[in-house]
C-alpha cells in the first residue's frame, strides 16, 4: 500500500506492546472474575475449590435472568434513542450557530457532572410530582437521561472539521441530499456515533444508582440485583452471569467475523483515498 | 458551478435566509423536499435537530434540578426531610474549610486518573484507528467487553487482586521483587487505579472516533519531509486529535471528580472524596437540603472550569 | 374481588394525584409556581394529611386477597420455599424485589410512592419514616399470629403494640474477630483500638452505629443527646482512623474470611457468614454493651394491597415459617412459638441467642430527630480529620 519508513515499522512493534500491555491491564480483573465463577464457596473472598454448581443454579435463577433481560432491553432501548438525539443534536451544534446554542452546549455538560444520587433522587421527586408511576420506563426515560450528553460529546468531537466542499462536491456529481447525507456525511460521522453508543450501552447496563430511585417494582436491572446481594454476599453466581455474557458475545463476535470479513462503517480518509 | 458562498467547515449555518447554496439536483423524495424548504432557514433546522434533546433534557433534567435548588436552599427537618425556607446556610457550609482537603483530593485523583487513561488511551486509541485495519471494530469491542460485567464484580475482582494474600501479592513475593507484601488496598492508589480502570473508556473511544479520521498521508507526508516520529507525533498528530483529546479528558474528569463507588469499596479512611460526601448527606445524615447545595457548588465548579478549560485549548467549536 | 381490589387502587391513585393534575402543575410551573406547588404535592404524596395514615379507618374493611403483592425486603433475607408456599396457600403472585441499605430505601420512598406493600426497615428507620408519615397502621384484627412473638418484641421503645411494624428477625451488632491472628481477645471494644492491629481493623459506615461503639467503650448511653459525651466520642473516632483498614458495611465479610481483616465491627449474622467460610473468625457481644437491632415488615402510606400484607405478615408469624427462616439465614427469630422448630444449634448459639445477661446490656438505637444533627457535625469532624 503507501511505503512505510523503517523507523514506523518499529514504533508499530513498540505500540503493539504497550497495546498488549493495556490489554493486559484491562483483562486483568476479568480473569479473577472468571476462575472465581467456578469457586465452590458462597464468596468471592477465599478459593476453595473448582465447582461448575454456580452456573447450574445461574440458568435456574429466574430472578438473575430476568434481571439481566431488562437490563438489556433497558440499555439497548436507551442506547438507540439517545444515539439518535445526541448525534442530531451534535450535528445540529457543529453545523449551526442558533439563538441560545451557547446556553445548550451548557445544558449537555449538566448530566456529565451532576452527582448521580442527586439526579437520581431529583428525577424520581420530579417524576412522583407529576404523578408518573415508576416502571421500567421510567428506568429508560433515565438512562436516556443520562446517556445522550456522553453520545453528543463524542460524535461532535468527530464532527468538528468536517470538510463540507465532500457534500458539496457530492452534489454536483449528481446526488440529492438524501444520497449525499447516506453516503457521504452519516459515514463519516459512524465511527463518532459507534464510539459513543458503545458508552451509553456501557453506562446503561452498569447504572447503579438512578436505576435504584426510578426503577418501579419488578423493573430490577442486573446491577440493582447485584448490589442488593451486596448486604448478604455476592454469590459467584454473578460472576457466572458475567462469564456468560462474555462467552456470548465473544462467540457472537467469532461468528459475526468468520462470515462477514470486513466489517461495516468503513470510513472515508479524506479526498482521494480509499 | 459556481462554488458554495457559504463557507466550509465549522458552523457554516450563518444567519437564516442567508446566500443559498449552489444549486443542486431537485431530488423528488420526502428527505429532498424537506431538505429544500429547510435549505436557508437554518435556525430552523438547528432547532428541529437539536430539538429531542432538548425537550428530553427540559423535561427530565433541567425541572427536577430546579426541585433539587429548591431544596438547596431549604434546611433540614427533624427526621431527615426537607423544610422548604429561603436561606443560604447551606452553600455558606459548602464552602466551609472543612471541605477543602476533599476537595483538592478528589480533583487531584480525578485528575491523575485522567493523565493516566490519557498516557494508555492514546496508544490504545491510535492502534486500532490507524493500525486496526478491517478489525478495528473488533479491538473497540474487546477494549469494551471487560465492562460487560457488573461493576460490582469487576471492583471484588481487583481487591481479590491487590489484596495482603492477593494475586499481584503473590507473584511479587514469590519472586522475591518485594520482601514483605505491600499494601496496595485501601490506599490512594487503589482509588487512582480503581478510577483509571473504569473510565480507560471513556477516553479512548472520543479519542479514537477523532484519530479515526485521520488523514495517514499527513503523517507521512511529514515523513516524507524528514521529520521524525517525536516531531511527527507532537505537531502533527496531537493537534489534528484534539478535540478528541479534549472530550475524552472531560468524559473522564467530570465524573471521576464526583465518583464515589469506587473509594468506597476501594479507597480507605483517608482518600474520602466529594462524591461520598454528597453521597452520605442524601443516604446516613439525611440532609437533602445540605447535600443539594454541596451538589450544586461542586457542579458550578466544574462548569466554570470545563468552560475556561475549553476556551484555553482553543477549541471554542466544542463548547 | 377485582371490585374491591379496584376501588382500593383507586383510592390509592387519588392520594398520588391529590390536589393537581399533571396539566395543572404544569401550568403553575413558574419558579414561584415550583416553590408553592412542589411542597404541596410532596407533603400530600407523601402521605404528610392525616386522611392518608389511617389507612384502615378511612377505607371500608376490604377482607379480599388482591392478585399480587409486592414485596420489598433485603436481599438473601428469606428462606427459599417461604414465598412459594405462601402464593400456593393463597393464590397471591408475589413480586419479590431487593435492597440492601436502610437509608437507600428511605431515600426512595421519600422521593415518592413506590407502589410496594411491605417493606422490612431497620427499627431507628421506623421511627423516622413515621416521622415522616411514611407508613401506615396495621389493621391487627388481620395479624391474630402477633401472639407468637416474644414479649420484648410486643413492646418495643419504637413502636409499642406493634402499631406499624411486626418484627421479621433481629440481631446483634458486635465484633467478629479472627482467632487465630488476634491473640488474647477480650469481649471488650477497647479491642478496636488496640494498635497492634493496625490496618487491620474495621467499622460500620452508619454513622449511629460508628458512634455507638465510642459510646459503650466510655461508657455512656448510646442514644445520649449530651454534647459532651458526643465530643468525647468523636475524639476517641479520630484517635482511632488512622487504625482502620476502612469503614465498609459489608466489604468487611469477605476480609474476615479472607484473613485480611481480624477485627470488625459487624452485624451478627455477616460475621456468621464469614466464619461459615472461615472457621477461625468468631463473633463476641462486647461487656460494655451492644445495639440490638431488629427488622420488621411495615406497610408504606400508598401500598396498594394492605389486606394482603398484613395476610402475608400473619402467614410469616407462623412458627413454621419464622424458623424457616431463621434456619436459613441465621439471625434470631423474634417469634416465640418458632423456637421448638429452629435448628438447635442455632438456638442454643449465644452468639445468636444472646443469654439474659447479656441481652439486658443490649440497647436499641433510638431516633433522635432534631437531635441527629449533633451526629451528623460530630461525624463530619470525623471525616474530615
């Protein structure tokens, strides 16, 4: 392809390392976190012994699935609709200067750092106020809630500089504004909004806390399920849980790569490449 | 053709009804005719894109805040409920010299924290974004997969690790690098390493979804006129990243500042920051009134200095 | 059954709505709309007018079992056949959901109603969340089992006669120590200040229980309003800090079993669960004096389905299904009539059954109100320091 001086050949090997290196570093818990799912002890805390019993009672806990479901239905939900919101709303700070813009901009960095008791407690108040009964969409109205400042920052970061002569040029070759839209301006900014669903898919499964104060009865995400075990001892069943979303996704991944090869979201460089 | 009057590049919306752009093919579908009656009335169009957002953080952001400032300036009830009043005790108490160490210790963990995920997430980002090739979308999955699993979890997982008889224990004093085993729980290290872990994220997705684009024939364009990798890397390299640096260190920042979970199950006695403050106010001492009021001063400092931060790294186009 | 159950829910629908429906708060949200408006509707959500708390005197006697009952309990805090069997005698779908902290759950139902029907707080909490006019009264003609419970149970300082709370079980708040790695153990919470545990040492995070503790070791009572006797602790507090390991409120039980920890500060049964994993670490009711604390199952102001609360809260006095319990989770029964049921080891446990001796130098923790301000500045000092 393009001629690589030696010297940016070496750094590639140095990079690969240090890469491997945070690899390391971000795996290294979810090592312990697998050997202990098979610990034959009611802790986390001492090893005592390899049992599979964990993952046996994990798929006869109707509690701890059912927990899981929603926590993934909650954050797939959220993770659409605040991609959706935040990357027009990003789109729309990038491209426009409007009346009171600089005020928004303000707003979107609210929900980054706001304590997340004090939103959760300020939205359930406001919530019973206006007599809306808790629910698990009151979980997602939340997490949307939360999630779509995260989603702005990020594709906006990536927007910034968007050369407009691509579109424009796209448009005088012949396409009409919704080709030069599909095909010009959305995948440039996919890498942005991927990089930021991938986050508020992440804050949403996670979310402890605002989770707590809005989620109605019965709503209970996998981490209300776990930190409420917190009191009592967390069993490795949970770890088993995680083992298994890790095994899941990973096969999904090894399935999804062995058919398809290239992945989707290809990007343009910039004029003239690729 | 006559080109575009309007510029190229950051906020080209200009005022409504400014010069239309250049004439382009009517396209006869529903985006198209959209597109046309909203091509000159900019604020318009700002207005309904940025509109969703708008409305959702309106609703469920901005109003209960208000009930919260209401509270703010409340005082506490007998048995922990909030006695609406008019009085600024509370932000007078915030601001007590009481507060000053925890303050300075959680802007000074937050802060290494994000020096540290910056020192690993640029590599990590700029691996996968120029090196990834067709498994780029791989590597940011794997970079995410550790927090499929709970937090809680994860956070057991590193005191398993950094415990006395903890895994990083063992292996050091089995090979004899240290004597004794250290103490590496419940100490500031632990919070910094606890609050690295968890936002390596945060960092290096904004950081990759700017490296992303680019453009390698810069890069070796600049090789090409002799520079080297250093030089390449700082003013070439960096400064094209930066929004990217710039987002990422306020997605890790903010809310490592106001963090609280993770010196609680990993942090000690001593390395207690702003977010268990708060946190205990609304929860042991039941003083809504009183942690409302820390919340907001806490949330008007950041503001204050997410907006000088900004505006000193130049790039007002991300406020 | 559905006519009845229906108006039940519409009364409890109408408290919510009270004086303004979702349009009228909107058209009075102005910034003096907020602050007029927002305090009416709390305190009448809330359940603040007296209408509300006497839940059974102001609805006509519904004797009919509702379709489900939603349960709000601590986690791991229930024996596992004890709601199968219930929704198989009954016909009751329970939904069954966790919390693990006291303050968190005040916290929630502060906010607003939460639509549960039975909730388990700590005793202190009872007194606040009656403060807060958070629960309502338990119809007892409803709850003949209330018998079953021993008479320490039947007239405690919080809520004598069982107005609003019947009591799910109890337990100590003591020491669980390490054996084998701490020498020479005396009863006593002078051992939490022994220097030579250094970094080895742990205390609770609620801030009553961490102040109980200096309380007992100078020797006052551990509800005192004395200024004095408050400072005296918090010095005795900040001497100990830089002993600790850390405060954690259920950390503590993986430590001990993991050797990381010898001294804790703890509940009764966490430190059990801890020496089930690690036989070396026992549990000890210090000379000075402990808090007992004991749970109990109350009903929120707007809980849907009262009758069948307090159906369910009968059910659980039975002496079958108190030991079922308390065998599984190993805390104390407060029922009586359980004792010829409970695993013998565990009754003849004295670190669970507690002899009289020792039980007379147990004292409840107290609500203080206004008073809990003096806590909270004291713990403050603490934490800063």
């Amino acid at each position: 392809m393009s001629r690589k001086p030696r010297d940016q050949r070496v750094k590639a090997k140095g990079l690969r390392v240090f890469v491997g290196f945070v690899y390391a570093f971000l795996f290294a818990p979810i090592v312990v976190l697998v050997l202990f799912s098979f610990n034959n002890s009611k802790r986390n805390a001492v090893w005592k012994g390899f049992t599979l019993k964990w993952y046996d009672a994990l798929f006869h806990d109707t509690a701890v699935l059912q927990a899981l479901q929603n926590s993934f239905k909650v954050a797939v939900v959220a993770t659409i609709v605040s991609s959706i919101f935040g990357t027009l709303a990003a789109y729309a700070l990038v491209r426009y200067r409007f009346r009171g813009s600089g005020i928004y901009n303000g707003a979107i960095y609210i929900p980054l750092v706001i304590p997340e008791i004090v939103f959760g407690v300020a939205l359930l108040t406001f919530l019973r106020a206006v007599s809306i009964n808790l629910s698990m969409t009151t979980v997602v109205i939340a997490h949307i809630a939360f999630t779509v400042s995260y989603i702005v920052v990020v594709v906006r970061a990536r927007m910034v500089g968007f050369d407009r002569h691509l579109e424009e040029a796209a448009m005088d070759l012949g396409a009409n504004e919704l080709q030069t839209f599909l095909h010009v301006t959305l995948p440039f900014m996919l890498p942005g909004i991927l990089a930021g669903a991938l986050l508020a898919f992440v804050l949403s499964f996670d979310d402890f806390v605002i989770t707590f104060f809005n989620a109605g009865v019965g709503a209970t995400t996998l981490p209300l399920k776990v930190y409420s075990m917190v009191k009592f001892g967390v069993t490795p069943e949970i770890n088993a849980i995680s083992v298994f979303m890790l095994a899941t996704t990973s096969i999904i991944l090894l399935v999804y790569y062995k058919l398809q090869g290239a992945p989707p979201g290809a990007t343009i460089k910039g004029a003239g490449e690729e | 053709m006559p080109s575009s009057a309007a510029p190229s590049g950051q906020g080209a919306g200009g005022s409504s009804g400014g010069i239309p752009p250049a004439p382009a093919p009517e396209g006869v579908g529903l985006f198209s005719r959209v597109a046309a009656r909203l091509r000159g009335r900019s604020a318009l169009t700002a207005s309904l894109l940025a509109g969703p957002t708008l409305v959702w953080l309106l609703l469920f952001l901005i109003l209960p805040l208000c009930v919260i400032l209401v509270y703010s300036l409340g005082s506490r009830g007998a048995y922990g409920d909030v006695v609406l009043g008019f009085s600024f005790d509370n932000y007078l108490k915030a601001f007590s010299p009481l507060w000053f160490p925890v303050i300075l210790r959680s802007f000074a963990y937050a802060a290494i924290a994000t020096l540290l995920t910056l020192l690993m997430g640029y590599p990590l980002a700029y691996f996968i974004a120029l090196f990834g090739g067709r498994r780029k979308n791989l590597y940011l999955i794997l970079l995410m997969l550790p927090f499929w699993t709970s937090y809680l979890i994860r956070t057991y997982s590193w005191i398993v690790i950094l415990r006395t008889q903890g895994v990083l224990n063992t292996v050091l004093t089995s090979l004899h690098v240290v004597p004794e085993p250290l103490n590496l729980l419940n100490t500031p290290f632990s919070v910094i390493l606890g609050l690295t872990y968890g936002f390596l994220p945060f960092m290096t997705l904004p950081l990759y979804a700017s490296l992303e684009r680019l453009d390698k024939s810069l890069i070796e364009a600049s090789y090409d006129l002799g520079a080297n990798r250093l030089w390449t890397l700082l003013k070439v390299t960096i400064p094209l990243s930066l929004p990217g640096i710039v987002a990422g260190t306020l997605l890790v920042f903010i809310p490592a500042v106001g963090d609280f979970v993770t010196p609680d199950l990993l942090g000690g006695p001593s390395t207690m920051m702003i977010g268990n403050v708060i946190q205990s106010q609304f929860l042991s001492a039941r003083d809504w009134a009183y942690g409302s009021a820390l919340s907001f001063s806490l949330m008007a400092i950041l503001l204050v200095a997410i907006f000088f931060y900004v505006r000193r790294v130049g790039t007002e186009d991300l406020v | 059954m559905k006519k009845l159950d229906r108006e039940l829910r519409v009364l409890s629908v109408d408290c919510l709505n009270a004086p303004v429906s979702r349009r009228g708060f909107f058209k009075r949200a102005g910034a003096a709309g907020l602050l007029l408006g927002v305090p009416g509707l709390l305190a009448a959500c809330g359940g603040g007018s007296s209408t509300t708390t006497s839940g059974a005197s102001g609805t006509p006697t519904t004797q009919k079992l509702a379709d489900t009952l939603n349960f709000y309990n601590w986690s791991d805090y229930i024996a596992e056949d004890t709601i199968p069997n219930f929704e198989k005698e009954y016909g009751v779908k329970v939904v069954y959901d966790n919390y693990s902290s006291n303050d968190a759950l005040l916290a929630k139902l502060q906010s607003g109603a939460t639509g549960y029907d039975i909730i388990v707080p700590t005793d202190y909490m009872v007194t606040t969340m009656l403060g807060l006019n958070l629960l309502q009264e338990i119809d007892l003609a409803n709850v003949p089992n209330i018998v079953n419970l021993y008479a320490r149970f039947r007239e405690e300082p919080f809520d004598p006669g069982n107005k609003y709370s019947v009591p799910w079980q109890w337990g100590t708040t003591g020491i669980g120590y390490n054996s084998e790695k701490v020498t020479g153990f005396q009863p006593s919470w002078d051992m939490l200040w022994d220097a030579q545990y250094k970094g080895k040492i742990t205390m609770l995070t609620e801030i009553r229980d961490i102040f109980a503790v200096a309380l007992f070791k100078l020797g006052y009572d551990a509800n005192t309003t004395d200024p004095a006797q408050i400072d005296e602790a918090t010095q005795l507090l900040i001497e100990q800090k830089p002993l600790l390991k850390h405060y954690t409120s259920d950390t503590y039980i993986d430590e001990l079993a993991s050797n990381d920890t010898w001294l804790a500060h703890g509940y009764s049964g966490d430190v059990f669960q801890a020496q089930a994993e690690n036989d070396v670490v026992q549990y000890s009711i210090p000379s000075e004096g402990a808090i007992i604390w004991v749970d109990s199952m109350c009903i929120p102001t707007d809980a849907p389905h009262k009758y069948t609360a307090e159906v369910f809260m009968n059910y659980i006095l039975e002496p079958e299904v108190s030991a079922a319990i308390s065998n599984f989770v190993v805390y104390a029964s407060p029922n009586e009539k359980a004792e010829e049921f409970l695993d013998p080891t565990i009754l003849e446990d004295p670190s669970v059954y507690p002899p009289q001796e020792v039980q007379d130098k147990l004292t409840f923790m107290k609500e203080l109100g206004a008073d809990t301000e003096l806590y909270n500045t004291a713990y403050e000092k603490v934490k800063a320091a």
